[in-house]
C-alpha cells in the first residue's frame, strides 16, 4: 500500500521532508502541513503499519509513549494549556498520530471544538519562514533526552 503517510515516512528518511522535527524510537514527528493549531504535529511511525493494534504490544506502547512525548514537547515548546490527540486512519488508512497543542488564549467559540472542526482552509500552510523557530524549538525539546535525532 502507498498512503500519504508511507510517503511522508518515505521523504523523512531521504531527509527530504521541510517539516520534519525530530526521529523518535517509533517514528517521525513532523509538523502539520496545515498549522490550524500553531505547533500542530503528527507522529508517523517507521515502519509504517496499518493501525495501532498491528503493532506488537512493545511497539505499541512505544508509540503510544512518543506520542506522549510529543505532547510533553509542545507543552514546553509552546505554553500549551492541554493536548488533543486523535488516532484516525480513515482517510490515510495508515497508522498515524495528530497531536495538537491547545492555548488558553484561543477564542471562546474555539475552545470546545475538536480540531477537525476548525476551518483547515483558513490555516496557514507549514514553511521555513513562519513555523521554522517554533519547530526549532520543539526539536531541542524532543532532544533533551539525548535519545531524538534529527
């Protein structure tokens, strides 16, 4: 199967993918091509699997575990008030990780919608120029372990 997510994962490894943040035990954290939520990322794990029952329970928890890092990052990264994560696959049906910070400076009305409720056409798209420093910072909070490569 070739997914949008196989080809992500396939573009992080050639180091060819401008949003990629970090390479973790389980996979990539990337940064969302649409930033609807400043610092949104996704954790696509390497290999690429179907769903997260397809792993095996050590990779499994793994994943489940950086994904919980990536949320720990963004945290410190961006002063986020909590995390929404969000483990789909209808689209891409290839297991992959929304993680998404959420500030408590955000509009009343936004507060209470799930992130795919919010206007993703509206977003601004992922570059260098605007999202560079804040990935910047989210990779050194990724690395303070020692354990995130580039």
């Amino acid at each position: 199967m070739n997914t949008a997510i196989h080809r992500l994962v396939d573009r992080c490894r050639a180091g060819e993918h401008a949003a990629a943040v970090a390479r973790l035990a389980s996979g990539w954290v990337i940064l969302g091509e649409r930033q609807v939520l400043a610092g949104y990322c996704l954790l696509l794990p390497d290999p690429v699997v179907p769903h997260l029952n397809a792993l095996a329970p050590p990779a499994r928890e793994r994943f489940l575990s950086d994904m919980a890092r990536v949320g720990d990052a963004l945290i410190a990264a961006t002063g986020a008030l909590r995390i929404n994560y969000a483990l789909f696959g209808n689209v891409e049906p290839a297991l992959h990780a929304h993680v998404f910070p959420r500030q408590a400076d955000e509009p009343q009305s936004l507060r209470t919608a799930q992130p795919f409720a919010l206007d993703w056409n509206a977003a601004p798209a992922y570059s260098e120029a605007a999202h560079g420093a804040l990935q910047r910072r989210i990779a050194a909070e990724l690395g303070r372990d020692g354990t995130a490569g580039p």
